[in-house]
C-alpha cells in the first residue's frame, strides 16, 4: 500500500495537489492512501521548502509546484513497482 503525502498549509495549490494524487492513484489501481500534511513542523522536517510539497512512500518527488497529472500518475506506478 502506497503512502501519498501532501503538504502544505491548505491552499488552493495544496487542495489541487491533493485532487490530482487522489484521481492519480485511483487510475493507477493502486492501494494506498492521501495524507494531508498541514503542520509547518511536520512539513519542514520533510524539507518541504516551498509548497505544496508531494512525497510518496517517504520520497519527496515535488515541491513548490503543482506537478503534471501525468507526472504524479507516472511516480505512483514507478513506486509501486
């Protein structure tokens, strides 16, 4: 099951980044979860810089950015092998 972390303090940018990851992992057909990460503590410990920042299983893929749909698609299939 995958892990999908999205962070940020709960902008626009954030709820879109979080829209994409959900449809993402749901065209994937993989199991995993969307968590939300709005604590700053929890968010620079993850050295999000600037947000919204994406980790997936741990490993931070994207910040400062809303990414591609296509891209977030891509690195779910790529970490759930």
């Amino acid at each position: 099951m995958l892990t999908i972390k999205v962070f940020g303090p709960g902008c626009a940018n954030c709820r879109k980044l979080e829209e994409i990851s959900t449809k993402a992992l749901a065209e994937a057909g993989v199991e995993g979860e969307v968590i939300k990460v709005t604590d700053v503590q929890q968010i620079v410990a993850a050295d999000v810089l600037k947000t919204p920042g994406l980790s997936i299983n741990g490993k931070l893929v994207s910040t400062g950015r809303i990414p591609a749909p296509s891209s977030v698609l891509q690195w779910i299939r790529e970490a759930a092998g």
